[in-house]
C-alpha cells in the first residue's frame, strides 16, 4: 500500500468508474482510482460465449493488483470467476443494487399487445447466452444478436435503429442515471426472468496475505449481500457453469434463512426453473444438485406468468 492513498483498480467505462468511486467514497481512508484497460475492453467486437479464457474483464486488473501497483481491483462481481488467481481473494461486497434486467425498445418496435412488449421478428441486442436462452423461451420468433459495448453505447445502439431493443442490467442504468429517452423501459421479473449470478453486486478483490488492506476493505462488506453472492456462485460451480454460460441464480439471506432461485439450460435444450424458501444457507446445495440430477422436487416461481415484463420504474 501507498505511503500516501489506498490504490484502487477498475476498468475505465462509466459503469466501472462509478464502481470504483462508490468503493473509494465507502473508505476511511484517502483514496485514488487508476484505470487499467482489460481484453474486454480492446476487443469490443469479439463474442463472449464459449471463450475458454476466464477473466476476460478482470485478468489485467488482478495482475497489476498481484504486483502490487494497486491495493484493490473493483469489479462488477457477475463479471468475476468464480476461482480467484491464487494469492487473491474476494476482500468485500458491499450492498447490492436491484437485480432484474431490464428490456429497453424502441418506438418503431413497441407492441403494446405481446406480453414482451417487442413486434414480431425483432432483433434484440441479448449478448449473454442466459438472455438469449430466456428470450428463445418467451418469444421464439424474436432475434437475439451480439451486443457489445459499454451501457451508454448499447442504449445508443436502440436509439439509433441498429436494433429493435436491448436488455441490460437494471443496476447499472440506476448507477449511471441514464436519459433513456425515446426509448420504453420495462423491469423483467426476476421471478422469471432470473439473474446472472452476482448480478448487481460489486465484488472489491485483494491480496490474500494483506492485513492491512483486508481490515480496511472489510469495513465495506455487507454481510447479508455477501453470503448471498457467496451461494450463487458456489451453485454456478456445482452447475459446472462459469461467467458466460446459460445459468442463472438469485439468492437472498435474511436472519439465516435462503430464499432461492435456480435456472439453467438442461442438455434436452429445455430451459427449466426451481425455486426453494426457507432453507438453512447448508441446505441450498444439497438442494439444488438434487434438483439438477432430477432427484428433487421445487416449488414455482412465486409470479403469475403475466407479470414478465412491466413499465419501469423511474431511476
């Protein structure tokens, strides 16, 4: 660490700045940002899915926090493997933001009389391979295509007629307070229409053997996010799933007890849900492996299938 500033890593895009200064403002301690630039953001045109390397946000940052040029690398935690390279671990996540998509569309491409609210044939920017996998489920004859960008630039893809509507994540247009305008909003349920694991948390990475850095970044951590995040992405490993596949899980841990909420691509290409409440946090995994191997039984989503998708909520 510094003589002088705690050294905090991020990438450079709006949403990551916002990240690392929200971070630096929780600190007791007088702070800087340095933007380190990841493959993420030099191959902006490159495919995410079915990419064998990890790390394709976050290698470069956790290097230059291995060497010892930056005391924290700030992430968006659905961003971060789920192994840390050895010497790092997970220092803190502080409370999470919402965690459902949201559907944004175009005027030209808004029908009022579907369900999800996209006419027919439209093309939807739906980079991860779970949206695509939930859009194949809900309407079939819409068109998922590769997004790729930052949220500023994605919104100005729809805007600008390159694609009839996107889907983005809820926290990072409330983080940035974007002017979506022409464009109609719609909050997807969560319920069914379930998140990337870790979505909407931040996770603050640092070196394993750092006392001191550990005791200042453990002063952020906000336990119940925390341990919910933790779940959801020991289910992704037990689901032998990582950052870019077809899986999703939401959990949430109040007074010890997790409500949770799994879905994933099965091999018949069948997208399937299970939901399960009340659980002691020992149960969730015992649970939802059962459930994978067909050997459990779960209880539906607790959300009437016409509430999908409805007008947003103001940010």
């Amino acid at each position: 660490m510094s003589e002088t500033l705690f050294r905090i890593g991020t990438r450079g895009s709006r949403l990551a700045l916002w990240q690392a200064h929200m971070v630096k403002g929780l600190l007791d301690v007088p702070a800087e940002i340095r933007v380190i630039k990841t493959s993420g953001d030099r191959l902006l045109k490159t495919p995410l899915q079915g990419r064998i390397e990890k790390g394709f946000f976050t290698k470069e940052i956790e290097q230059e926090l291995l060497d010892g040029h930056v005391d924290a690398a700030v992430h968006s935690l659905k961003d971060l493997p789920t192994e840390n390279p050895p010497g790092l671990v997970l220092g803190a996540t502080p409370e999470r933001a919402a965690v459902n998509d949201v559907l944004l569309v175009s005027e030209a491409a808004y029908d009022p009389d579907e369900p999800f609210p996209v006419k027919k044939g439209g093309k939807i920017g739906a980079t991860s391979l779970r949206r695509q996998a939930l859009l194949k489920a809900a309407r079939p004859d819409l068109e998922p295509l590769l997004i790729r960008g930052n949220v500023p630039t994605r919104i100005s893809k729809v805007v600008d007629g390159e694609y009839d509507a996107a889907i983005l994540a809820r926290a990072g247009l409330e983080r940035l307070g974007l002017d979506i305008a022409p464009l109609k909003a719609f909050d997807l349920n969560p319920y069914l229409w379930p998140c990337a694991s870790g979505q909407g948390a931040v996770g603050v990475q640092i070196r394993r053997n750092d006392p001191k850095v550990t005791e200042i970044i453990g002063k952020i951590n906000h336990a119940p996010t925390r341990r919910a995040v933790e779940l959801e992405r020991e289910l992704l490993v037990a689901f032998g799933c990582g950052c870019h596949d077809p899986f999703a899980s939401w959990v949430r841990v109040e007074e010890e007890r997790a409500t949770v909420l799994i879905s994933s691509l099965f091999p018949d290409g069948s997208w399937k849900s299970a939901y399960f409440a009340n659980l002691s946090e020992d149960e969730v995994l015992p649970r939802a492996i059962a459930w994978k191997n067909g050997q459990g039984e779960a209880l539906p989503p607790p959300r009437a299938p016409e509430e999908l998708c409805k007008p947003a909520k103001p940010w």
